[in-house]
C-alpha cells in the first residue's frame, strides 16, 4: 500500500470520526431536561466556561503570534542562513497546531455544558440513561481530538512531505495544550479549594449547596481543566507520538528505500481511531449495571479490536511484525498502567480505604498516608514505561543490521503510537468525569431528591477514578511519547551534522560533564515547573476564599438561602488569577531549555531532556494519584464509612482533598505536557544548539 493511499484512508476515517462525533452531539441534545433550576445553573456554567475560554485564548494567542514570529526567522535554521521557505512551512505548521489544539477544547466545553445538564436529568430515569448521557457527551470530545490530531498530521506531511514540519505542528499544539492544562487546572483548582474549605469544613453545607458562591467557579473549574484542559493534552501528545514516528520512519525510508516504515505510522493511528469509534459504539450499561466496569470494559474491546484490525492490516500489506509487536507491546503496558492506577485510587481498594481510615486520627495522617500511597504508585508505572520501552528497543534492534540503533529507536516511537492508539476511548472517558461531576451538583441544585443523589454519586466516584486511570495513562503515553522525541532529537541532530560535516551524536555519555550539567537542570525543571503552578493556586484560592467569607458576612439572607450569592464575583477571581499565573511557568520551561541549548549544546540538551524526562515522570505520578487517591478517601467517608459526613475523619478527608487538587489536576497532569513542549523545543532547535552553543 502506497503513502498516498493511506494518507487518503486516514483522512476518510478522519472524516467518519467526525461524522460520529456530530450524532453523539445530536443524540445527547435530544434528551429531555425541563428543569427550571437546573436550566438555570447550567446556563451560569456554560456562560462562565465560554468567557474563561475566550480569556484564555485571547492569551494565548499573543503569545503564539511571538512564538510564529521567531519560530519564522529561527527555526529550524536562521531565515538569513537557510531555505526561506522551511521556515514559512515551519511557522504556518505551528499555527496549524495551535488552532486544531484550541477547536478541540473548544468543542468539548460546548458539548460537555450541554451533556451535564441532560445527565442530571435523567438520572430520573435512572442510572442508565444518566450514564450514557455522560458517555457520550465525552465521546463527542473523544472524536474531536483524535479525528482533528490525525487529520492535521496527515494534511501537515501531504502538503509539505516534510516529517520536521510536523513537529512544527506539534509544538503548536503542545505550547497550547501546556497553558491551557496549566490556566484550566489553576482555574479548577482555585474554586475546588475554596468551595471545599469554606463550605464543608467551615459551614458544614453539602458539596454543592446553591448558598455556597464559589459553587458554580468550582462546575465551570471542571469544564475548563477536565475538558478543555486534559483534551488539549492528549491531543499534543497523540500529536507528539506521531510527530516522533514520522520523523525516524521517513529517515528510515531514505536510507533503505521506499516509504515502508512511514505507511506503518499512518495505518496504526488511523487503525487506532476506527477501533476507538467501535469502542464507544459498543459501551453499554445494564439498568442496575457497575459504571466502572462499564468505561473499562469498552476500553477493554477497543483495545481488542485495534490489536485485530493492526494484525490484519500487517498480513495483508506485508507490514514488519516486529514493528507491529513493539506497537501491541506500548498498547498492553498502556492498559496495565491504567490497572495499577486504578488500584491506588478506587475507594474499592485498600490503599483509599487506609487513607480514609488513618483521617479520624487528624488530617496530619491523612497527608501522611496519602503522600506515602502516592510514592507506592509511581513503581508500577515507571517499570512499565521502562519494559515496554525495552522490549520494543530489543524487538526492532534486529530487523536491519546496519541501521540497529535506528530500528531500536523506531520500534520506542511505535510503541508510544500503539499506547495512544486507543487515545479516542480514553478522551471519552476522561471528558465523562467532569461531565457527571457537573450533574451531581445541578441535582443538588436543582433539588432533584435523594434518589437522583444516589445515582448521580455513583456517576461521579467512577468518574473518578476513571479520571485518575486516564491520568495515569496519559502520562505514561507522554513518558515514551518524549523517549521517542529523544530518538527524534538525535535524528535531527545528526541529520544537519551529516549535512555540516561534523560529528553527530551517537549516544549521551553521563560521565561527560556537559551532559551531567543538563541532566542536572533538567530535572530541576519540573519541581520547579509545579511549584509555580500550585502557589498560583494558593494565592488565587486565598483571594477567592476571602470573597466568600466577604459575602457570608455582607450580604443579608445568604446563609438562610433566601438569596443568591454573588457567582460571578468568585468566577472573576478564578478567571484573573489562572490567566495571571498560566504564562510564567510555561515561559519557564522553554526558556531554560533554550539557555541550555546555547551554553552546553546538544550534549548537554541530551542530558536535559534525559533528567527531564525521568524527574517529570515520576512527580507526574505522583501527584496524580495521591490527589486521586485522596479525592475518593473524602468520597469513601461522605459515603459513611469511617464515621460519615460531618465527622473529624470527614473534615480531614476533605483537607487531605484540597492538598490533593493542584497534585492531581493543576501540577500532576501539566508535568507530562511540559517533558513534551521542551523535547520539541530541543529538536527544532537542534541546528542552532549545533552550530551557536558556547561550549
């Protein structure tokens, strides 16, 4: 099969997800919701989610036109020097990226303020039908995604036949997906924490009590961090992996001749996203049905049926198998990370139900176990990121002797591609937790009754851990994403030193002083990274507790609910602040990546990126889980267990919680974004760190 033939394929299936995409909406709009209350709120919710995303967006794109101005007289080579036409080619790549990044986000807000409403509603009827409202208004972000990341990277190589313009596209989407995950989760987090601490812990009101003001922030906070975010950041890395595939397959294909190994690339994400489409077609939940296993099990067929249509494709096109079991190998470690996750953070297991237990002792020994669970989770993940990044370097090693290290490098970036193949399936997922999230507290709001609580509390705990799974693997993608970004690094590299006459990179030697000065400073980057992140969130979560407390006090009836409390005030505060605090930390990143770049050169970016990569994974995890498994401690006790709502356990469950929030949905998640933004960073600067570093 030749690339033009399964350019078009990808582009069709592109075209179907779209399509599908389009119905889900279509049925989830159909569903019936008459509530006036609720009509009401979740107006307020889609109101103040569309004015942070316009915020933000407005933002971002000054400072995307800075970056498109020097990506155009920089890279990948300086305009003076170089083809002025790469260049052009370069910046409008990243503007590409950028703008698929952003109509995804987008997308997800609008359908998931739409399919919150409906799932409240009909939970009514019962667990079912709130339950497929929920899903698939999240798989309508799903498609989008996926659908838009593949169609960008095939139209990007159509056009220019270039795979270095495709990494131009996706560090568009990855600069953006970075801020966006970064000002979402800072968002999310300011009025999480304050609605927390001042509702449950001060007054003793229910989670989502109308009388709280940060209450409606804190439903608009789940839409822009859990939606828009979390979309935008497995958006860049589907984008990253394939970027990375690309460009070791095309320098593969040249130097052995024919596009083989590029076809490879397309056929498996294509294959992925027809196999996430019968995933979400065939996701089912019986009547009284378990909503858990319900999002695993079609993430179980989906997984089922792309190892199936992959085999099939590499039989009949004669594919390497080789390549195709390092693929199946990243799938399979993908979905035993997510087991591992799930394991520290579902209030089923042990490790949440110690927690919750170790809180009628003090909120001291909630953080305590908590922090000590979450180190726990991160062996599992790390040691699977490093099997199945072994086992794919040793299984494609032998497939052409001259080009060992090549193959080897080839069959990491594969393996990422087959880890993100099921990507459409775990965006649904993912984009289902805040949705059900946002229909407990329009029940709640809506005074729909206990019976609908009930439901809708069941919604939310698997939604949770759901979110936590899909956290887990999505930064175990972006783990090997980045390994493979490595190899694209080293490609780059050497390419422009072939083309110079000088001596290109073979390896990283950690005994070479420059490498160990960037493996130093890489590591460094991520602590700092989610220091900047979590204070933005304490500083804006304290100015927004002090409104609430300025309302509690000031205005009259508030506290006996005969009148509404001021929402946009507290939606204003957490608006101002995540945009204030997004930029800095981003900035951060690229800048000490560039300072690297130009003191030690690509050894020393080698280095960076090697401390980087293995720093950021592990506090990525982290953070994470601990935040998860806290999240669900505090739901395990409101369930009454360990003495109930309102008890000393229930009050230090909900502290361990707020510590938890900027963990797992502002720093945890941002991490694995920030490892990807600063290797394509590195690769498209690899010509000016050969020829311009002081050392």
């Amino acid at each position: 099969m030749g690339i033009l033939m399964v350019q078009l394929i990808s582009i069709f299936i592109s075209l179907i997800a779209f399509a599908f995409a389009a119905w889900l909406f279509l049925w989830v709009k159909r569903q019936p919701s008459d509530n006036a209350r609720i009509a009401q709120v979740g107006e307020l919710i889609r109101q103040g989610a569309r004015t942070f995303l316009r915020k933000e967006y407005a933002v971002l794109a000054r400072f995307a036109a800075v970056a498109g101005a020097l990506i155009l007289i920089l890279l990948p080579s300086p305009i003076w020097k170089g083809d002025i036409f790469h260049n052009i080619t370069m910046c409008i790549a990243y503007f590409a990226g950028t703008i698929f990044s952003a109509i995804a986000g987008k997308i997800g807000i609008e359908v998931a303020t739409i399919a919150n409403v409906k799932s409240a509603e009909a939970a009514k009827q019962g667990i079912k039908p709130s339950f497929m409202a929920g899903f698939r208004g999240g798989a309508v972000m799903g498609m989008a995604v996926v659908g838009s990341s593949l169609l960008g990277v095939v139209l990007v190589y159509l056009l220019t036949g270039d795979a270095t313009s495709i990494l131009g596209f996706s560090f568009g989407a990855s600069s953006l997906a970075l801020f966006a995950k970064a000002g979402g989760g800072i968002f999310t987090k300011t009025a999480d924490i304050s609605a927390d601490l001042t509702g449950k812990v001060e007054l003793g009101i229910p989670e989502d009590d109308p009388r709280n003001p940060a209450v409606i922030a804190d439903n608009v906070g789940d839409n822009v961090g859990d939606v828009a975010g979390m979309g935008a950041d497995l958006f860049d890395s589907n984008v990253a992996s394939m970027a990375a595939a690309l460009v070791m397959s095309t320098a593969l294909d040249k130097a052995v001749g024919g596009d083989r190994y590029t076809v490879m690339v397309f056929c498996y994400a294509a294959l992925g996203l027809l196999a996430s489409i019968i995933g979400v077609m065939a996701a089912r939940i019986g009547k009284n049905g378990n909503p858990t296993g319900a999002l695993n099990s079609s993430t179980y067929v989906t997984t089922a049926v792309y190892m199936v249509l992959t085999a099939i494709a590499t039989a009949i096109w004669g594919l390497e198998w080789r390549i195709w079991g390092a693929c199946i190998v990243g799938l399979l470690v993908g979905v035993i990370i997510g087991i591992a996750t799930d394991y520290f953070t579902d209030d089923r297991k042990k490790p949440v139900q110690f927690v919750a237990h170790a809180s009628k002792s003090g909120p001291a020994f909630t953080i305590l176990s908590g922090i000590s669970y979450g180190f726990l989770s991160v062996l599992p993940a790390m040691i699977g990121i490093g099997i199945s990044a072994l086992v794919a370097y040793k299984l494609c090693e032998p497939i052409n002797p001259a080009y060992a290290g090549e193959f080897a490098m080839f069959g990491i970036s594969m393996a990422a591609v087959g880890m993100l193949s099921i990507v459409g399936m775990i965006v649904s997922n993912d984009a289902y937790g805040p949705i059900v999230d946002n229909a407990r507290g329009l029940a709640e709001m809506g005074n729909l009754g206990d019976d609908v609580l009930e439901i809708t509390d069941e919604l939310d705990s698997a939604g949770n851990t759901v979110k936590a799974v899909t956290k887990g693997f999505a930064i175990a993608a972006a783990g090997l994403t980045v390994i493979a970004l490595l190899g694209a690094f080293r490609s780059e590299v050497n390419e422009v030193a072939a083309a110079l006459g000088i001596a290109g990179l073979e390896g990283f030697d950690v005994m070479n002083p420059l490498v160990f000065f960037g493996m130093l400073v890489g590591a460094a980057i991520p602590v700092v990274f989610s220091a900047m992140l979590m204070l933005g969130v304490d500083r804006n979560a304290q100015r927004m507790v002090a409104e609430i407390h300025r309302q509690f006090n000031e205005i009259v009836g508030l506290r006996d609910g005969k009148v509404d409390p001021e929402y946009d005030k507290c939606i204003d505060i957490a608006t101002t602040g995540a945009i204030k605090e997004l930029i800095p930390a981003g900035l951060m990143a690229i800048v000490a990546t560039l300072l690297v770049g130009f003191i030690g050169g690509v050894e020393a970016i080698g280095g960076f990126l090697t401390g980087n990569i293995v720093s950021g994974l592990v506090f990525a995890m982290f953070m994470s889980n601990a935040g998860g498994l806290w999240d669900n401690s505090k739901k395990y006790v409101e369930a009454g267990n360990e003495g109930g709502k309102g008890s000393d356990a229930h009050k230090a469950a909900v502290v361990g919680d707020t510590v938890g929030d900027p963990f797992k949905d502002t720093a945890g998640p941002s991490i694995n974004t920030q490892i990807t933004v600063v290797s394509l960073v590195a690769s498209l600067a690899s010509t000016l760190f050969l020829t311009l570093s002081i050392f």
